[in-house]
C-alpha cells in the first residue's frame, strides 16, 4: 500500500481503499478470536513511516529498481 506524503496540505493521502483494507483486516482478526490486536488506522500508518524512515529517500522514478 502507498501512501502520499503532502508537505503543502500537510496530510498524509491514502488509497481510496485504504479504510476498506485497513476494515478486512480488522474483521479476519476478529474470526480468528485476535481482536485484541485489531489495527488502528493512524498507528498503521505511523509503524509504516517508522519503517521508511530506515531508508534514504528515493525517486519516484527510481521505485522499480528496488529490491524488496
């Protein structure tokens, strides 16, 4: 999942289907008797920068070359 990080607006911008993602998660935990762990959508969101954080910033031109 992407997320845009907009320096004017100062907003982060998630995929239209974001919340919907974020919801069948939610509702898989819940079957499995895990909603204890059930999944905020702003720390989701904040564990996710953490993580990109690690790394140097790159273009957006340069994303297919990664290696994941």
């Amino acid at each position: 999942m992407r997320f845009t990080i907009d320096t004017e607006l100062e907003r982060i911008i998630v995929p239209d289907t974001f919340f919907n993602q974020i919801d069948k998660m939610n509702a898989i935990l819940i079957a499995n008797g895990a909603e204890d762990k059930k999944i905020d959508y702003v720390e989701y969101i904040n564990a996710a920068i953490v993580k990109a954080q690690k790394h140097a910033p790159v273009r957006k031109a340069d994303v297919k070359s990664l290696k994941r």
